[in-house]
C-alpha cells in the first residue's frame, strides 16, 4: 500500500465508521452494545459484561483509536479437534492456539471433548497503525459439563490465565404420585414427572416386582426424588429417596440409605428390598462339573462347553427355585430332559434339568419363592446318571452362578438401625398421601369422571 492508498484507506474507514456508528445510534435502541457491523468477522452477539471488563483493552498503542468487543461461537463437531474448530471456525492463529493449549494443558485433555459442546470466544477488535481491522481472540469460555466450565483469559498475553469453574451444587426433594390407568409411563406423564424416574423406582422394586408383566390397572405410586441444581439452574434428578408401589393391592416402600459408601434401599423396618438367590438349588448334593467355556462331552464325544453346574445326587433329591419367580417352562425339551425355567425378574432366569418329575402345580404361569421345591433330580434327556443340571441366564447371556455377585440382601445393621429408622420416618412423610391422588376413572358411557382416592394405609414405621 503506497502512503497515499494508504491514507485514503484510513479515511474511508473513518467515514465508514461515523457513518455507522449514526446509523447504529438511531436503528439500536442501545447503541452501546450493538453488534458493529461492517466487518465480516462479527458473527456473535456481544457480551454485555465483557464490554465493561476494564481489564481486556484493546492491545497497541495510542494510534489505535477504538476497540470493540465481541463474541462469537463455535462447536466442536464429531471427530474434530478443539485446534481445528479454533482454526477453521474462530480464525486463530497457530500461535494463538499454542498458548490457549499450553494454559489448558494442566486442566483437561483437550482430546475429550464431547462433540457439540460450544466453544465463546471473546474477540477485540481494533484498528492497526496501517490502518486495518485486526480482531484478536481475549478469552475463551467452554461449557465442558453442568458442573463445570473452562475459562482462558488474556489470551493475547504471553501466558493466558485458565481456570476451571464449578457450578454450585445444590438439591432439593420433589414429590410426585401417579396412578397407572393405561400404562406405567403414562402415569408418570399424566403425574407432570420426567418418566425416566420411572425406570428408576421399577429398578429399586425389581426384585419384588416384575413391571413388564405384573403391572395392573388401579396400581398407584408415589415418591420423593431428589433435583440437582447447578447454579441454580434444573440439570436433573438424583436418587430416588423413598418410595412407594402398590401392586395388586400389595404395597411395597423403599427407603434410601447410605451403607459402605453406597446408595442402597431398605424397607421402613430395616429389612433389604433385594433378596439373594440361594447359593444352590438342592438342599443337598455336590457339584460335579462347573460352569465352563469348553468341555469334553462324555455322550456326544465332542468338546463342548458346558454352560450350567452339574449336582450329583440320588434320584428324587428335591430341587429348589433359587429365588422367587414364575414358572415359565416346564416340560420335555430335546436333551435337558423333563426342565424347568423360572423367570425371576426382567432380568434372571434358571433353568432346572434332567428332572425325574415336577412338583405339584408346576406349570408354566405358577409363581414360585425361594426354596420352594419345584421337581426332583433324575437322568431324563442326556445324561450319564441322575444329577441336576443348573442354569443362569441373566439377560441373554448364560452366567457362571457361582461367580455371579449378587447384591447383598443383608438389613441395616443393628448398630445403624436407629439413625436408618429416624431418617426412614422423615423421608416417609415427605410423600404424597394417597389422598392427594386423584384417580380417572371412566363411568359408564365412557366419559371420565374424578374420584379421590383413599382408604391405603400409610407405610407403618417399626
Ligand atoms: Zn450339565
């Protein structure tokens, strides 16, 4: 640029720049915060606390007449780099973004952030000495989580300044109810609650009851959950801090309890919600064979594994369901033999071979409980001489039951039952009453008509 260009250059800007600046002044109703306009880089809005940050001036000399400050955004998209974004959609220089990586280093690996988190960048923009529109990026704000954001400062200094926020936690306890009229999750939507609390509340009752099959009509709930805060702001549910399910008539409660560092749930007298399975199905008798990946097969001559345990005992030693359930099979199948399958809950089944004969009422659709004889040992199908073949099933998967850990279904212990019972009376009352449900019914000719609920006990604390 020759001196003359150069100079005709900086009046046209200037003129430019009036001419704007009166344009901006009559068309903003706050001219002081308006986005300039005239530039191809502002493409953000600007930052109304940035704009008064007396520390973040304009760097240069007195030649540099103003500064304006704005912020643009960007987001890291799958697969891309945080330089690359910087790079390609913020115009950092590779210096700049060395700097920003250097202050950042010691905080967080810049290679784990989630795709779609935004990056703010804070740009001055000045005037240079020839006369050209510079914009240099000052600070950085990333929302990396709810809980926390990065902060760079001073990018444009040689050690910018980064620092990590925490949002401030805090918590309080909702209260919903619900009623089930067509569905589990319809009751908690009709209840004004997130249904994913729902899932929640089924896995705490799990092991009583089975809410793919068992829920019926008329069923009610209701709980207390704890919301999480960060800032002041909902960024979602905690745990579950008591609940309630009435099946069938039947009311099951839960209480939620700090044991060993872990959240667990009791019933209001102390007594754990999780019931073990038995360690075996017979009362007596020796494994023979384990559960194994590859075995020699002693009829069929081949290798093949061996997914169950094999309990050598007389014929007619009578065989226990592991855990209470219903009875989903039982009959003749191929080389089990007469079996019998027992689902225990959305998640486990057993399986129970090479039965001499079924106990009574056994049949598909009989409800079973823990230690209840369901058939007796015998040789039927495949088999060398009467033992039980036992199976594991936990989803789709055969399991090695005795390397499973179950949870434990120990109660409260003694030494914190008073302090578990004080906190069980508390939580209970922060339910709602029953009475406070209002059920949907639909009379006669199909139109619905509203009745309060009452009449089920209150959950009696020992
Ligand atoms: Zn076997």
């Amino acid at each position: 640029m020759s001196h003359k260009k150069k100079y005709l250059a900086v009046i046209a800007l200037g003129l430019i720049g009036i001419t704007l600046a009166l344009v901006s002044y009559f068309v903003s109703p706050n001219p002081e915060i308006d986005t300039p306009i005239g530039s191809n880089l502002p493409t953000g809005r600007p930052d109304e606390q940035l704009a008064t940050d007396p520390e973040v001036e304009a760097p240069g000399e007195a030649q540099i007449t103003e500064s304006t400050k704005y912020v643009r955004e960007a987001t890291i998209g799958r697969g891309a780099t945080f330089s690359h974004v910087l790079a390609t959609q913020l115009d950092f220089s590779s210096s700049q973004i060395h700097r920003l990586a250097e202050a950042v280093r010691p905080l967080m690996n810049v290679r784990k952030i989630d795709a779609g988190t935004k990056v703010k960048t804070t740009f001055v923009e000045s005037t240079d000495q020839a006369g050209e529109l510079v914009a240099e990026p000052v600070r950085v704000s990333m929302k990396i989580s709810d809980r926390k954001t990065l902060i760079v400062t001073n990018l444009n200094e040689e050690n910018p300044n980064a620092v990590i926020e925490e949002a401030v936690i805090t918590s309080s306890t909702r209260a919903y109810s619900g009623a089930v009229n067509h569905s589990l999750w319809a009751s908690a939507s009709s209840a004004g609650m997130d249904p994913a609390i729902i899932t929640s509340m089924a896995e705490i009752f799990a092991w009583q009851i089975d809410f793919n099959r068992e829920v019926r009509a008329n069923d009610r709930w209701r709980l207390v959950v704890e919301e999480v805060f960060a800032n002041g702001k909902s960024i979602g549910y905690g745990d579950i801090v008591s609940a309630e399910y009435v099946n069938a008539g039947i009311n099951y409660v839960a209480i939620k309890y700090e044991l060993d560092d872990r959240t667990q749930y009791f019933q209001p007298d102390g007594d754990s919600l999780k019931r073990m399975f038995l360690k075996s199905p017979l009362k007596f008798g020796r494994i023979t064979s384990g559960f194994q990946a590859q075995r020699f097969h002693p009829i069929l001559k081949v290798n093949k594994a061996h997914l169950g345990v094999d309990y050598g005992a007389p014929t007619g030693t009578p065989v226990m369901s592991v855990g209470d359930g219903v009875v989903s099979f039982a009959g003749t199948r191929g080389g089990s033999g007469k079996m019998i399958t027992v689902r225990h809950n959305a998640v486990y089944r057993t399986e129970y071979k090479h039965l001499s004969r079924y106990s009574e009422n056994i049949r598909p659709g009989a409800r079973v409980s823990m230690g209840q004889t369901i058939g007796y040992v015998g040789a039927t199908g495949l088999a060398t001489g009467p033992h039980l073949h036992f199976e594991f099933h936990e989803g789709s998967n055969v399991v090695d039951p005795q390397g499973m850990k179950f949870p434990t279904a120990d109660p409260v212990p003694a030494n914190l039952m008073a302090d578990f019972l004080a906190k069980a009376t508390s939580v209970v009352a922060q339910m709602p009453p029953w009475s406070a449900l209002v059920l949907t019914k639909q009379d006669d000719e199909g139109k619905p008509s509203v009745e309060a609920t009452t009449g089920l006990p209150e959950p009696v604390i020992r």
